[in-house]
C-alpha cells in the first residue's frame, strides 16, 4: 500500500512541474494558430480554427487536471486505505 502512494505522490509532483509549462504551450499555440486560421481562404479557415480550438481545449483541460491533481491524489490515497 505505501508504494501505490508514493507512486502517486511522485505523479502528483510530475504533474505539477511538467503539465504547467504544457497547459500554457498548448494555450498559446492554439491562439497563435487561431490567428493564422483567419489568414486562410474560407474554405480551409473552418479546419484550421477547429484545430486551434481543439489545441486551446487540450491546454485547459490539462490546466484543470493540474489544479485538481493534489485533490485527486488524497481522494485515490484515502480509496485505497
């Protein structure tokens, strides 16, 4: 049992320093790519915003993952005890 919560506070420390930097990655690169959908002729304009969105979701959700990552980690730790 100790190992299975250290794993997952080792995971919860990961999270924490990598998927930050990540979030705001996928944030910005949605925005940038947003702003060179509306550069493209209206027939290709749709595909490219869509994949902007898509990448500006990703981010979010990884930020929301991120913020609640200390809450999941005690919630799965009490589960297990």
């Amino acid at each position: 049992m100790a190992y299975i919560e250290t794993l997952l506070s080792d995971i919860l420390v990961t999270l924490k320093s990598v998927g930050v930097t990540v979030s705001l990655l996928l944030i910005i690169v949605g925005g940038l790519v947003y702003g060179l959908a509306q550069l493209q002729p209206g027939d290709t304009r749709g595909k490219w915003q869509n994949m902007a969105i898509g990448i500006f979701v990703g981010g979010v959700v990884i930020a929301a993952i991120i913020g609640a990552a200390e809450l999941i980690q005690v919630v799965s730790s009490n589960l297990l005890t």
